[in-house]
C-alpha cells in the first residue's frame, strides 16, 4: 500500500510521523530510507545492516518479502526519490509491501495513485502553529482555541505575516515561535523585528523540481541566521555543534551523558524546549533525541564545521576513545559506524590506519567477522609499514580473536604469539596481560586445562601489579572456568562472584552478562535450577539490552538446557533453535556446535531419533572441525554413535 505526499513540508511531516510512531509501544517498526544517493544501493544496505543479508540478486522483492514475513506492525518511509525513471521502477516494486509505505520525492512531480497533497498553511493553520509553539502551557485544544480568541486582529495579521514570512515551513515557524516566546516578543513585536531585519523572505518556496538543491538551501540559510536570536549558552552551542557532525541524528540521552560529560540531561532538555532537538520517548526506560537535518546543516553552516573538518574528528575519535568501556555499542554502535563510513566516503587520510582499525573494532564488536577482517588487515599493513608496533601488537591480537570465535585455533594462536612477542619487546605490560589470556582461552576449549591455568595466572599476575581492574576481572573469570571444568564448584564460584563484583563496579555490562551467566551454569550443575535460571535470564536481558549477540546466543542455549534438564523439551527446543540462529548468523562455530547437539538430543530424547541424528551429526563435524574438547566430550559420552 504505497501513499506519497506532495507539496511543501514532506520531509518535515515524514519525521514528525516517524517520531510519533515511535513514541507507541506497540508500534516499533519504522524503517526510514533516505533515497537520495539511490534507493537500490539503500536497500541493498539496510538488508546487509538490518537484516543480515548479502549479496542480494533482486533487493526489492528480498526486501518486500523480509519485511512482509518478519515485521509486525510498521511503516515504510522513503524520502527522496531521485528522478531517474530507474528509481521509480525500484519505488513502485515496493507497492507489494503489506505495511504503508510513503514516498516522497522533491526531483519530480508524484505519479502514484494515491498522492496527499500538502496545502499551504491556512490563516487559522497559521494561528493554532504559532500559538502552540509560542505557550508552553497550551496542552489541549481548549487551552489552545482560548489563546487564539485572546489575540487581537492586529496579532492575528501579524501571525499571518509571520508564517507567510517562513514560507509556510513548519520547522522554521517553530523556530520564530520559540524564539517570540524565550524573548517575550509580543507576535506583532516579532514581525516587526523580522521585517526589519536582513532576512530574505522564504514565500516564494514552492513544491517541485528544484526545492531539493537551492531551494533547501534557503531554508538553511534562514534558519541559520534564527539560531543566534535563540541566546545559546555556550554549553548548548557546544552540544549542537556536536550533534551535526553525525550523519545520523538520533542519540540515547545515556550515551550522550557519557560522551559529551553531560553531568544531567539539562542542556538537552533546553535545546529540546528551544525547539533544536526533538526528543522521542521509545519507551519508559530509553529516550531518544533527534536533530533535524536541515538544523544540522545549518548549525554547520552557522560555526563553519566541515564534516571531514577538524572539529568532526575530533568528536569521532572521542566517540571511539569510549565505546570499549561499554563493552558493547549499544545503539551507539551504528552511529560511531555510519560516521566513520562518512569519513571514508570522504576519502578520509588514513596513514596511520587508525579509521580501518575502528571500523574493524567496531565489525568484531558486533559480531559480524567477515567484515571486520579485511578492515583489520589493512590496519595490519599500514602499522607495519609505517612500524607502530604498539599498533601492530594490538592488531594481530584482534585478528587472533576472530579466528578464535569462528574456531580456527592454530590461526589464532599464531596471530596472539605474535601478538605477545611485540607486547613483551615493547614493553606493553596490558598488552601483553590480555594476550596471556587469550592464549589460555585458546587451550582451555582444547581440554589443555593445566597449559591454560599457567597463561592465566601469569596473566592475572600482570594484571593485578599495574591495577588493570578490567583484565583482572576477566581473568579471574576465565580461571573460574577451569575450575569449574574440573568439578571444583566451590573454587569456580568464588572466582566467578569476585569478577562479577569488579565487572559491576566499573560498569562492563558485557562482563556481568557474561559472569551471571557462568555462574548460572555453577548452580545448573550442582541442581539449583532455580537459582540457574535466575541469573541466566538477568544476563540474557543485558546482552539484548547492549545488542550483544554473541552473549544473547550463549545464554539462549544454557537457558534451553536447564529447561532439557527439566524435562520441558518443547521450550528447550525453542530456545535452542533460537541460539542455533543467532550463532550461525555471527559465525560463532563453538555455539552453534553446542545448539546442534543439544538440539539433537532433545529430538533423540523425544522419540525422533532420525531428526536427532542428523542435528548430532552437524554437531561431530563442527566439533572435529574446530578441535572443541568438550563437545567431542559429550559426543563421545553418548550412549549410541553418532
């Protein structure tokens, strides 16, 4: 069901649709794609970004049939449609999605059958805008009608003027609403300072051909000359100027605190009553705060920031300087993401390979290896031909960590020796600490427990004499493990609640999912499984809050199994089917392992032998493939062959 609008304002009433939206809880699908670079290449994007699919033959009938099976409730909003008549075809093979979809287009006149005209503001239009924005007590119609009536002929006309003035453009109406009602302008007071000023009046905007380029401009123009009327503090002008050098304008207040050392949310909240920043209630826990695109680009234009400029860089970087303490990206992650592939696209200097570093980071954080290797390779290169080896070092040990996850342990093990002989050259004592772990972790799921508690004590050793809190607490994790590998519960579980005591203390949610849900396994084993599923549905809750994959995969499949222990076969399915996906989504042999056999056995244990077999089979292949001791344990502890 395809609609589109015409006429001035589709850009702007296209947002202010898709924020409403989000604010219903029960309406959390709202795919917005900005077609102005091409919608094919767009598609193509949110199917890989959004939706896990590469190397699409047909994206339109892809993209239509995901959506179609998988959303719920939603809307489809596409935002500048070029003019080519390819694009059209594109946009009109869309029309089999069962949701509404919008599409706008600012190059060409709208031949869709169903088109909604967008009118000019009429006078009393005019009058209920500008008196909405210009009392901040007006929160009803009655409240609203009652300002209106109380406005003499003269107001009126000047209210009238005053939209006329701002091209009938409701952003910018908002703005000089504010901006009346912060410096206690009388509407008649306002016209007149705006008559008299050096403005060029935006009446003469009209739909159509040729808005998108000079006529936008105007708008930027225009409201870059409002913004120094709206009295910014110089906090505010700061944050602003921060926020438009993301190509992507919506922000969690929590990651916003902590990048910009936000102490309270009290100069967002100004800019969102000044009418600079939207904000989005999603649900009662998380907020979102938005900035219109045109405001970006206009505050750009008002503080002469370039996106590949100095200042632009210098956000990035503070953003990147952060995002390892989260332990994960939250929704971060597709900001820092989408920005760095700006800088690239503007063919950013890398010569010291820091930008293909990131984005390998950011790929590895998120699970998603084939994309972050090649990125990470090149950062290789450029370390070792300039010869930054602290960069080398750490390089080798992050390409180590994806062999490691899809199971080649001989590659990884390679890569972190290497790594751990440049950290040990140079003296990188927390280099050479975290690779001393990952070393270990590399013989413990070989079943080499005696070789990996040597790595981790060494490791821990070094931890612990320069106060590397973070590494400490993964360490003494990992020797948890080893001990409750070997049976000694009571040790494993006292390493395991210091960690999870360190990991809270500075805030590694990664780390405290990953902890709860290792003790969860503590109590699974000694029958506790109350206590078990206690924790693990905690962690789960973590991982998905941070978008943790890799953890969400792990924790689905011990939660299956203690409802397998219980019995319950048909939820332990569920939840083992659900990790078996999310583990072949990311790669992650050692889980999908696990889900295939465990999935197995449920079938096996039911009745379906056959059905079991098979899944017990994949499971003894990706066990020989990647040498994992335990699962070729179990395999063999079996009490038939596989």
């Amino acid at each position: 069901m395809v609609k589109s609008f015409g006429g001035v304002g589709k850009t702007t009433l296209c947002r202010q649709l898709a924020y409403n939206l989000y604010d219903k809880d029960d309406f959390p699908n709202v795919i917005w794609l900005d077609a102005s670079q091409g919608l094919n290449s767009k598609l193509v994007n949110i199917l890989s970004s959004r939706f896990g699919r590469e190397d699409i033959e047909d994206p339109v009938v892809t993209f239509v049939g995901i959506v179609n099976n998988t959303m719920g409730k939603g809307v489809i909003i596409i935002d500048n449609l070029l003019e080519d008549s390819g694009e059209w075809s594109i946009a009109s093979g869309l029309q089999g999605i069962k949701f509404p979809c919008i599409i706008n287009s600012r190059y060409r006149d709208i031949d869709f059958d169903d088109v909604i005209e967008l009118d000019f503001l009429s006078e009393p239009d005019c009058l209920s805008l500008y008196c909405y924005y210009s009392n901040e007590e007006v929160t009803d119609k009655a409240t609203l009608d009652a300002k209106i009536n109380a406005l003499t002929r003269a107001e009126k006309q000047a209210v009238t003027h005053i939209v006329d003035y701002c091209g009938n453009h409701t952003l910018v109406l908002e703005l000089v609403a504010k901006i009346a009602l912060l410096s206690d302008y009388s509407p008649a007071k306002m016209w007149y300072e705006l008559e008299n000023s050096d403005f060029d009046s935006l009446i003469e905007i009209k739909a159509g051909r040729g808005f998108a380029a000079e006529e936008s401009e105007k708008l930027i123009q225009h409201i870059g000359k409002l913004i120094p009327l709206m009295k910014l503090s110089k906090e505010e002008a700061l944050l602003l100027q921060s926020l438009s050098c993301l190509p992507v304008f919506a922000f969690e207040t929590d990651v916003l605190k902590d990048w910009l050392n936000l102490d309270n949310a009290v100069i967002l909240n100004s800019l969102v009553k000044k009418s600079l920043l939207n904000k989005s209630i999603l649900t009662n826990q998380r907020k979102n705060y938005l900035l219109h695109d045109i405001l970006a680009r206009a505050v750009r234009q008002v503080y002469g920031i370039q996106l590949n400029g100095q200042k632009s860089q210098q956000f990035i970087q503070k953003i990147i300087g952060k995002f390892e303490d989260y332990g994960s990206l939250k929704v971060s992650k597709k900001l820092v993401l989408e920005a760095l592939l700006l800088h690239r696209q503007k063919n950013f200097d890398d010569k010291k390979g820091y930008f293909s570093a990131s984005l390998g980071l950011l790929y590895l954080y998120t699970a998603q290896y084939s994309k972050a290797l090649p990125y990470l390779e090149t950062s290789l290169a450029i370390s070792q031909e300039i010869g930054d080896k602290a960069g080398e070092g750490v390089t080798l040990n992050n390409i180590a960590t994806i062999y490691q996850a899809q199971g080649d342990y001989t590659t990884a093990l390679t890569y972190f020796t290497d790594s751990l002989a440049i950290s040990q050259k140079i003296g990188n004592k927390a280099g050479e600490g975290a690779t001393l772990n990952n070393i270990a972790m590399i013989y413990r799921a070989q079943g080499n427990y005696t070789t990996a508690l040597t790595y981790f004590t060494d490791s821990l050793a070094i931890s612990q004499k320069i106060g590397n809190k973070a590494e400490e607490r993964t360490t003494l994790n990992n020797i948890a493990s080893i001990y409750q590998a070997q049976g000694d519960y009571t040790t494993a579980l006292t390493h395991f609640t210091n960690s999870l005591a360190i990991r809270q203390e500075i805030g590694n949610k990664a780390g405290e999912g990953a902890t709860l849900n290792n003790i969860a396994t503590i109590y699974q084993a000694q029958g506790d499984y109350t206590t078990a599923l206690t924790h693990l549905t905690n962690s789960l809750a973590i991982s998905q809050e941070i978008g943790n994959k890799a953890g969400e995969g792990t924790t689905l499949n011990n939660i299956a199994t203690i409802y397998q222990a219980q019995g319950d076969y048909t939820t332990a399915l569920t939840h083992f089917t659900n990790s078996l996906a999310i583990s072949q989504e990311i790669g992650d042999k050692a889980v999908e392992g696990n889900a295939l056999f465990n999935i197995g056995l449920a079938y096996y244990k039911t009745g379906k032998k056959q059905q079991g077999l098979v899944y017990l089979q994949s499971a003894k292949k990706i066990a020989q493939e990647i040498d994992d001791f335990e699962l070729n344990q179990a395999l063999d502890d079996l009490s038939f062959d596989v």
